[in-house]
C-alpha cells in the first residue's frame, strides 16, 4: 500500500505516514485508525507485541456516548462519517469550535421546523 492510500484509509497526511515509517514520530496517537487501515492488531503495531492479525470487525458501532441527554444510559456514536478517535485528536480549542458549530446548526434546524 503506498502511503497516499495509507493516508487516504486512516485519515492522516502522507507527511505522518512518512514520519512513522522513517521514525521521526513515534507516539502513535492515530494507532487505532492506522491498524484498521492496515487490517492488523494495533497492540502488535504499537508494540510489536502479540498475534499481527486484527481483532474480527463489528457490524455495529461500539462507541457510546456516555453523556447523553436525560432519559438516555448510552447512545450509539452519531457521526458515521467521524469516527471518535479523529474528534478526540482535535486540539480542545478545535473541538469547542465543532461543539459551537453543531449547537449553531441544530439551533437553527430546529427554529425552521414548522410549528404543530
């Protein structure tokens, strides 16, 4: 796999993925993303440590939000399209922007539904 589609499957530029290859980087913080891209085990790509092959995948989403809104014990992670590694790699100023734009537009959605 070049390390563009390695890029591409992980969500990483190509620089990080040439930065762990030459070892200028070594905290893998992206190690889950970078281990299902490459369909192995992230303790064995971390480490080097244990079986090389991947956990088996899960159909369903395992990522539960654990403050979730009155009446609710967990619900299913709501982004699809972000998984919650990548949100959590956000810097704690990125992601007050993405709580504020979120907040924005569900204020919005909510004030152009049409009243009962």
């Amino acid at each position: 796999m070049s390390q563009a589609a390695l890029a591409r499957a992980c969500g990483l530029s190509q620089s990080a993925i040439a930065n762990y290859e030459n070892g200028s980087r070594k905290a893998a913080k992206d190690i889950f993303g970078l281990a299902e891209a490459l369909d192995v085990s992230p303790v064995w790509l971390a480490l080097g440590d244990g079986p090389i092959e991947a956990l088996p995948k899960v159909m369903s989403p395992v990522y539960r939000v654990t403050d979730a809104a009155p009446g609710h014990i967990l619900a299913p992670w709501p982004f699809p399209d972000t998984p919650p590694d990548v949100y959590w790699s956000l810097s704690d100023r990125e992601r007050a922007v993405v709580q504020t734009t979120l907040s924005s537009l569900i204020r919005s959605l909510k004030e152009k539904r049409p009243r009962p």
